[in-house]
C-alpha cells in the first residue's frame, strides 16, 4: 500500500507541473504580446488603456452578473467596502497604469525583475516589521533573483 499511496502522489504531480508550464508559458506569450501591442502601436498609452480596460468591464461585469445578479449593479454594489477595500482598489489601479509605463518604456523582463524584485523587499519588510520567517527555499530563490538581476544588467563578475 506504501507504493501505491506514492505512486498517486507522484500521479497528482504531474498535472500540476504541467498546469505550472502551461500557466508560465501563457503569462510570457501575454506579457511579450502586450510590450508588441505599446511599443508597436501610434495609439497613445491611455487610449491603449482604456480599449483594454474595457476588455476587463465585460469580462468583470460578466462574472458579476453569473454570481449576483442585475440587482448588485444598483447601488448596493459598493454596500461593504470599506476604506481598506477602496485603498486596495486604487493601488490596484494604478500599478496596473504604472506597469503599462514601464513596459512602454522598458521591456517585459524587466517588468518582471521589477515585480519579484518587489515581492523580495516586501517579503524583507514583513520579516523585519512583523517577525515573519522565510526557509531555505525562498532564500535561495531570492538569491537566484538577484544574481539573475546582475547577469541581465551585464553584470557577470561578483563582488
């Protein structure tokens, strides 16, 4: 039975591997795409912002509307939120702006670098203000971050 219960472990590993793949390999095509649609286009940054923008309204509104119904878009859509809630939305919105500016003067990778970047100095600022622990993975991942960092500045030599 010992077998078998690690053989079905392993089973339930590979779909997950593969959703991983699969989700990492759509996030690159979406995020190389995007850089193509800024960089390629004579349509300004905002009007490119909004056209996608309502892209998200239909997707958005739709969601709403299988979960809740018609009644939720009255004025009982904002009944909860509190100010929290609003302060999330905003900074929601305007990395999302923010990420659009770099991308249209940087590049995807480094959108990226930025963004893991970001998650390594929150993830410092969590352990230092609120005693949070990180194991020997994440460090080492974090490490990996920073050296690959360096090697796309052209920075090969450590210190």
């Amino acid at each position: 039975t010992n077998s078998s219960s690690t053989s079905s472990r392993q089973g339930s590993i590979v779909p997950g591997v593969v959703a991983v793949l699969l989700a990492c390999l759509a996030s690159g095509l979406a995020g190389v795409y995007f850089e193509k649609l800024l960089k390629g286009s004579t349509v300004s940054l905002w009007a490119r912002n909004l056209q996608l923008a309502l892209y998200s309204l239909v997707v958005g509104f739709g969601g709403l509307y299988q979960s809740s119904g018609i009644e939720l878009l009255g004025p009982d859509f904002f009944k909860g939120y509190t100010t929290v809630v609003l302060a999330a939305v905003v900074n929601n919105a305007l990395g999302g702006l923010l990420i659009a500016v770099v991308i249209k003067h940087a590049d995807t990778i480094m959108k990226n670098f930025s963004t893991t970047l970001s998650i390594i100095v929150t993830t410092l600022a969590s352990m230092l203000f609120f005693g949070s622990r990180v194991n020997c993975t994440s460090a080492f991942g974090t490490a990996l971050v920073i050296y690959a960092v360096f090697l796309y500045g052209g920075m090969t030599g450590l210190p």
